[in-house]
C-alpha cells in the first residue's frame, strides 16, 4: 500500500500529532538523552539525530522526538517535532473518535504530551516553553466514519468513492482537476483507497474493522488496546464492523493557507472550515455551494455559453479553455468538459453520502471509551500532575490511598525506565 510517510496525523479527531519548533539555541545538554547515531568514514565522524522514543505514561504507546539545527539568517537554531498517537496514548485505542466539537480538550492532552515528551528528552521549561509559543503543524489529519447497514452496502459505497475519483483522474488535464493520484488496494477482505491532491493533501478510505484485525505483529501492535479497554474492545468492533473510515491529510502549505498552522487556531468552526474547503477542492462538495459572482467576466461568458449549450472546447484555446474550467470549478460550477458528463453528479453523490455531517456519532455507552468531555478532565488532570513530578518530584494530593498508590507506581515507573532523575544525563536528580 502506497501510503506516504508523514509527519503529522490527526484523527476526529486527532489520532496522531506531529508538531514542529524551535527550542532556541543549541545548548550542550540537547544531545544527552537523545538518541543518535555515529558516522564513522575514514578519519572522519559525524553525529546525526534520530528518533528517540518515549514511552507515554498513561499507556505505554511510545512517542517520537527528532531533534536537528537548523541555520535561520546564519544563526545556529535547534529544532524538535515531536509525534504523538494521541488517541492511543491517552484512551488506549484508535478504533474510533469523537468530533470536532472535543477538539480543544484534544489538544490540552495533547500540548501536556508535548511538554512530557520534551521534558523526558532534557530540555529545559524556557527552551519547552519556546517551543509551544512557536510550534507549527507539518500535517492535519481530520478523521470520521460513516456507518452502513451491511457489508455489501460498505464495498459499494467504498466502490463508488474509487470509481468517482477514477473518472475524476481520467478528465484531469494540465491544472484545471485537483486530483493528481488514486491508488485503491484489496487484500483479502481489506479494502483501502488513497486519493492524492496536486496541492499534496490527501484522503484516505479504509475500513477500519479489518484494519483493527491486522494478522502481522506489526499491524497488531499498531492497533493494540490497553488492558482496561479489552473487555469491551469486541463491543466497539461490532458496531464498527460496517463502517467506513474517512480521512483527510491536510499539508504544511495548506495549513498556512488556512491559517490552521499553530494549534492555537484549531476551534471546531475553523476545521470545520478545513473540511469544507478539501471537500470542495476534492469536487465532492454539494449542490448550493456555486459562487458564480467570484468569476472573472471571460469565465463568466464562457460558462453562459455551455449553458447555452454550446461546445466551449471547440472554439477555445487549450491554455483558455482549462483556465475558465479550473475557475468556474474552483467557484463550484460545473465542469465545461464533455469528457466529465454525468461525473460531477457522481462525485456529488459520494460527497453527501461521506460529508462530515453524515458522519457516526459515538453513542452514550462508548462515551467513556474515547477521548472527549466524559474522559479528558480526568486526563488533563493527570498529565498536569505528572508534569509536575516529571520535573519536580511533587506528588500529587490524591486522597483515596489505593488510587494514590496507582499513580504513583505508573509515574515513578515512567521515571524509572526514561532515566530522569540519572545525573549521567544532566538531568537534576530529585531525592526522595
């Protein structure tokens, strides 16, 4: 399966996090608890970063921090992204999310994970602090299902998405479709289907259920549960054996477009609007949304005149006739080439079926299985504590003994296995 390598995912919505800053300048004590790795060629060596891995605290899944300089106007910078799967590692399971109106309780877990991450790597609460002013997102997945009433009606609905991008595809030409790649894959009984933009976002298909069911210790161990999901991990499987995973990749560049990049900006109306704007560059947005004033006056007489029923193509050249296309596409008119007769319905047709509006809503009895107002208090209030004795050793005033006890024994045993407290690494050791 052709599924690009990126830096940041996020999913309903966020499932994996990726961000990167800078901590400022380089300081001696950056290279300490980051792993590395030495070249050696001739009686030269080199020392370059790579991936260091840190286990989250609340359940095991690790999480990656890339470390590397940067020179900006010839200043040395020290630069960090850090890689979090958030629903993973704060609920224990990715099978399924809440929606957007979560979105800013995601992101104080997810921000606490940063700063856990960033603090178990050494760096100092500036350099942390530094970095959360001035972090910006490499990529934005947005993630929902859409649930259908039998297996057949699942294939079908996956068949008719490849078919509309397909034809899609078929009709692209210089600039004016948006479209540059469509790779459907089938493997057994898994389907999935990844659909490229020229703009280098994507949109991914799956469903999930034979994802979750990954026969190879790599894919089991990806959507592995924590032990305290299990008894009801069959349960959520069930309700999710028809549905249809949807997601939507947003890019660096798209982001700074949006006005997304810093999370800061992230509200459930702003990525709402995200969505709505790939769904309209994909050609999957819905009758009602053509805005015919937006065109120029030669895009506007060309478009009156294939109303008119006349063939445009003929009398235009290419480079004009692709021009007007790709804007009164853009505007969300329809589309002036013949080649596309009856497409754009089709892709309309898929765009209602799969909007966000459509999308499955979590049920009451799963509530407490996925990361949203009825578990993430809870777990904003754990993370601050354990930042807290990350960095300090300051236990947290837990009143029932048995519970204490808990916390304690998770968190000391984070400390343990990263080796916080070890003065081998500069980190100050904390007594007791």
């Amino acid at each position: 399966m052709r599924f690009t390598k990126i830096h940041l995912l996020f999913a309903a919505m966020i499932d994996l996090l990726s961000v990167k800053g800078p901590l400022g300048p380089p300081q001696d004590h950056h290279g300490k608890r980051l792993a590395h790795v030495d070249v050696h060629r001739l009686s030269c060596q080199k020392t370059k970063a790579v991936t260091t891995f840190i286990r989250c605290p609340l359940t095991g899944v690790q999480m990656e921090v890339r470390y590397w300089i940067e020179q900006v106007g010839g200043i040395p910078i020290a630069m960090v992204s850090v890689k979090i799967p958030l629903a993973s590692a704060t609920i224990g399971q990715n099978y399924a999310h809440a929606g957007l109106g979560d979105i800013r309780l995601e992101m104080r877990c997810a921000a606490l994970l940063v700063k856990i991450a960033l603090t178990a790597c050494g760096f100092s609460e500036g350099e942390i602090s530094h970095f959360i002013k001035r972090t910006s997102t490499e990529l934005l997945e947005l993630t929902w299902h859409i649930e259908t009433k039998s297996r057949n009606a699942q294939v079908n609905l996956m068949r008719r998405t490849r078919e509309a991008f397909d034809g899609l595809r078929s009709v692209s030409s210089r600039h004016d479709i948006s479209v540059r790649h469509v790779e459907s894959r089938q493997k057994d009984n898994a389907r999935s289907l990844l659909v490229t933009l020229k703009s280098g976002d994507e949109f991914r298909q799956y469903q999930k259920y034979d994802q979750v069911l990954a026969k190879t210790n790599k894919g089991k161990s990806k959507y592995a549960v924590v032990s305290s999901m299990r008894p009801r991990a069959k349960e959520l499987l069930d309700t999710i054996d028809t549905h249809v995973r949807n997601e939507i990749i947003l890019g660096r560049d798209t982001l700074e477009k949006l006005k997304l990049s810093h999370p800061n900006a992230w509200t459930p109306e702003s990525l709402r609007g995200a969505i709505d704007w790939f769904w309209h560059n994909a050609s999957l947005n819905v009758e009602g949304s053509f805005d015919r004033a937006s065109l120029g006056e030669a895009a506007r007489k060309t478009l009156v005149r294939y109303e008119a029923g006349e063939a445009v193509e003929l009398s235009l050249s290419d480079v004009t006739f692709t021009r007007h296309r790709r804007k009164i596409l853009a505007a969300g008119g329809p589309d002036i080439d013949p080649r596309a007769a009856g497409l754009m319905g089709k892709l309309k047709s898929v765009g209602r079926q799969l909007a966000y509006d459509k999308r499955w809503r979590v049920p009451a009895e799963f509530r407490n299985l996925v990361l949203c107002d009825a578990t993430a208090p809870a777990i904003i209030e754990e993370l601050k504590w354990g930042l807290e004795y990350v960095r300090n050793g300051v236990l947290p005033d837990i009143a029932d003994q048995a519970a204490r006890d808990t916390w304690v024994a998770r968190w000391h045993k984070f400390v343990q296995s990263e080796r916080l407290w070890d003065r081998q690494f500069g980190i100050q050791a904390i007594d007791g």
